[in-house]
C-alpha cells in the first residue's frame, strides 16, 4: 500500500519515538503513550485515493491524546472513518465515549480535541476525508465525530466494506486518475453516515427543522451571488430576526454560514477537479470578486486555492 513507516527495523529504543512522529505528520499532532517502548511495534501504509487517503496501520496498545493546545498549535481540517479489522478501540470526543470492535466504523474530526485508546494490538483501514469536502455534502459534520457504525448495521457494513475497496484500489497500479473512484465512494460514505447518525438521534425539534430547511435553500443556491438576509428571509417566510435567530443557535450567522458553505463548495471543486480553474471554483458558488475571494479562502484554510490545482489525484 503505497508508502510504509514502519518500527521492525529499528532498534528497540527507537521505535516510539520514530512511530510519534510519523502519527504526527500523517494524522495530527498529539500525545501518544504505552505501557512499554521496548516492546512496542507499529507499521502503516499510505495511499493516495483522489482527494482522500487511505492508511492501514497495524499496531501494539498504546493511546493518543488530542489535546486542545494540539488543536491550536498543530491545526489539522480532515475528518476519519476507521474501520476496525481486528482488535478494540476505545475513543472519547465531543462528550461521546465509544467502543468499536473489529467490523466497527468509527468516526472522529482532527479539528477538535480527542482520545484514542487500544489496550492490545490492533488492526485498522482508515479514510481521511479534507473536512471542507466533508462539509460541501452534509450539513451535520459536527454531529458526526465521537459516534460508531456497528458492524451489525446496514450502514456500518457499508462504509466498512467501502474503504476495503477504497484500500484495494489506491493500491492499484494500473489507475492513473483516483478521482474517478474517489468521488462517488466519498458520496455514498457521506450518505451513509449520515443517516446512521441522522436515525440514531430522536426527532428535530419544528427550529432545527426549519433552520435545516433553509440551510438546504441556501446550500442549493451558492451560486446566487444577490442573496441577502432580505432575500431569503423572504424565500423562506421568516422574518430576518427569526433567520439570525436560527442560525444563532448554532453559533452562526445567516451570512457567515452561507460564506462558509461557498468556501466549502469551491475547496472540493478544486480539490475533487470539478472545477478546473480558482476562477471557476468563486463564480460557481457566488464570488464575483476573485481578490476577495482568494482573501476569505486562505484566511479559511491557511492557503491559497491555488494550491488544490497543484494536488496530485493519484
């Protein structure tokens, strides 16, 4: 599987530390502890799978702490679906303490603090997925991290059996282009979690329901750059103070959020190749200034949208 770290070759005092770093850079920094280093053995591969990746790591205990200083001094913007092969993990994020099991799914986001613990080895696939993909297909990412899809479950075997085959054609030779593949297997693993997760919570309140049906309006009209409190206040049938209102639960603004979804939008277009140019990506989701444009998305992301063009799919 493309590119492999592993601690068999090294001396028995080098392995942790080699292994920390390499979790650092493929994943995030964070602590990671275990019972002994010189007992311990890790390995991982990494593959490319068009704008996601896939790593499949086979490891000793050991436990890793996202801490909220890692999150502030080593931000990370990538959301993970873990499928469990063998072995237990214990995982805590968001108030949520979960246990996942070999043909378990769970789920966890870089850009919040978290916790992972294995008390014996382990073996796993995981696919991590740039959170502004994530966000440019569902409403309800936040909801998603800290939470499980059981192996007994039509979706958990789903989205298990997805990243297999995701695993088994990053590994592939003969694909010159991921994104042919990518795209639709990141499609139906975003359906399916969201509606393990959208079935497993108790019915929406008549707000959330309102403000979900007006954050569909807004997400199926980015392109309309003449949206404006007004306007879809009056679209909707709600007053403007009801619109900051809803939007206010969530710690949002009307306008913030739909600037956020715009950015969101555009980063998987260029990442994803829907769109071939920065200029296509701002004009197809309601930027009609480029500066501005560039401006917003970097102060987003920590880089320019320029940068996606030059992101190898394969």
């Amino acid at each position: 599987m493309g590119v492999i770290f592993s601690t068999h070759d090294l001396n028995r005092s080098e392995r942790f530390d080699y292994w920390h770093e390499v979790v650092y850079r493929t994943y995030a920094p964070c602590v990671g502890k275990v019972d002994s280093t010189t007992d311990f053995q890790a390995s991982v591969g990494v593959s490319n799978f068009g704008a996601a990746q896939i790593t499949e790591v086979r490891s000793s205990g050991i436990s890793y702490e996202r801490r909220a200083f890692d999150v502030r001094t080593g931000p990370r913007e990538d959301f993970y679906a873990v499928a469990m092969l063998s072995g237990r993990t214990m995982v805590t994020q968001d108030g949520r303490d979960i246990v996942a099991e070999a043909g378990d799914v769970y789920l966890y986001n870089s850009a919040k603090p978290y916790s992972h613990r294995s008390e014996s080895n382990y073996h796993c696939l995981s696919m991590r997925i740039p959170l502004p993909i994530l966000h440019s297909r569902l409403l309800n990412v936040d909801e998603l991290s800290g939470s499980v899809l059981r192996s007994g479950t039509p979706y958990g075997r789903m989205v298990s059996s997805l990243i297999k085959e995701a695993a088994e054609i990053s590994s592939s030779d003969g694909i010159t282009d991921m994104l042919e593949f990518s795209g639709p297997v990141i499609d139906m693993i975003s359906a399916a979690m969201n509606r393990a997760t959208t079935e497993a919570v108790p019915s929406s309140s008549r707000n959330q329901n309102l403000l979900v049906r007006i954050q569909r309006y807004m997400r199926e009209n980015l392109d309309d750059s003449t949206l404006t409190l007004a306007s879809i206040s009056k679209e909707q049938n709600v007053s403007v103070r009801t619109l900051a209102r809803l939007f206010g639960d969530i710690d949002a603004t009307p306008m913030g959020w739909l600037q956020n979804q715009r950015l969101a939008r555009a980063y998987a277009d260029l990442a994803e190749r829907r769109a071939l140019s920065v200029t296509e990506a701002a004009f197809a989701v309601g930027f009609n200034d480029l500066s501005h444009f560039g401006r917003v998305f970097k102060k987003c992301y920590g880089h320019t949208p320029h940068t996606l063009l030059g992101v190898r799919s394969n």
